[in-house]
C-alpha cells in the first residue's frame, strides 16, 4: 500500500513538474518567434538551445539555494525586471532595425544569425529571472533539484526551437521587416510578463 501511494505521488509529482516547465518555456517560446523572424541557421539554434536552456535550468536551483525568504523577496521584483529586460531588448532591436534601413543596409530577406550573443543573454536572463520563486515551490514538494533542471532546461530547449522555426518561416515571409517584427515580438513578450499573462 506504502508503495503504491508512494509511486502515485511520485507520478503527481512529474506532472507537475511537467506543467511548470511547460508553462515556463511557453515564455521562451514567445521569444524565439521573435528571434526566429530575424532569420535562423544552425549558430542561431544552437545559442538560443544552450542560452535559454541553461538559464532555465539554472534559476530554479539559484531559487531553491536561495531560501524561502529571498527568493520571495526576488521573486515579485524579479518579475518586472525580466519584463523590462525584454521590453528594452525589443526597444534596442527597433532601433538597430530602424537606423539599418535608414542607412539602406536592409535587404530582401532576414540575416540568419544576427542576433548578437550579448542580446541573446539578455533575453535569457530576462525571460528565467522570475523563475527564482520556483526553485522554492519545487522544493516544497521535495522533487529532485537535478530531475527538475533537467526537465524544465529540455522543455525550454524544445519550445525555444519550435518557436525559432516559426519565426523563421514568419521571416522568409516579412523579408527586411523581420528585425523590427521581432523586436516587437519581444515587447510584446515583456508586457505580456509584466500583465501576468506568461
């Protein structure tokens, strides 16, 4: 009987453990549509996997080392930071697109692999950084730290490279326009954190 409550919660547990991660990589989707639109090639894939994977799998642990009462405390703050990192990152893409065209620079399709490391960090900091609290709550169920960083960095990988082809395809369509759609993507990612609505 011990044993088969004890593998029913331990089932309960992946499912949830599943649903969070989902949830925090649909974030990461949003954004990789945005990157994606920007043009995409292997280099693009492979630093938007290893970036958002790693500081998705990373915050939670961050949060559960942490302790309750700071990752709280980081947590409501931590929320609106990651939506302004996005909303300046989308901001600063605009720009960049904006003084391109002036300068005639914009040709007839999307520039795969554009997108500059630095950003790319950006964006991953921006869009994990409220996963702080996280780490936390797994902890109050007593899931494993290393099962959970594994899942949910896997789970952001995936969702991050579906979201890159989308946006991709997206890309060939827009032509030139892709850089300014996708730092409007990534706005509307950040006020969409920001409204609670990922």
């Amino acid at each position: 009987m011990r044993q088969a409550r004890g593998q029913a919660s331990s089932v309960l547990t992946m499912v949830a453990l599943l649903l969070v991660a989902v949830s925090l990589g649909l974030s990461n989707f949003a954004a990789a549509v945005g990157i994606g639109v920007a043009g995409v090639d292997m280099r693009t894939r492979l630093r938007v996997g290893l970036v958002f994977g790693a500081f998705e799998a990373g915050m939670p642990i961050v949060g559960l080392l942490a302790g309750h009462g700071l990752s709280s405390a980081l947590g409501h703050a931590a929320h609106w930071t990651g939506a302004g990192l996005l909303i300046a990152t989308g901001l600063y893409a605009l720009v960049q697109a904006t003084l391109a065209g002036r300068k005639g620079q914009a040709d007839d399709g999307p520039a795969p692999g554009g997108q500059p490391i630095g950003r790319m960090l950006v964006t991953g900091l921006a869009l994990s950084v409220d996963n702080l609290a996280v780490g936390f709550a797994l902890g109050t169920y007593h899931a494993s730290i290393a099962v959970a960083a594994v899942v949910i960095g896997l789970t952001s990988v995936v969702l991050s490279l579906l979201g890159l082809e989308l946006g991709g395809r997206i890309g060939t369509r827009v032509g030139s326009r892709g850089e300014l759609i996708g730092g409007l993507v990534l706005i509307g990612v950040g006020v969409a954190i920001a409204a609670g609505a990922l």
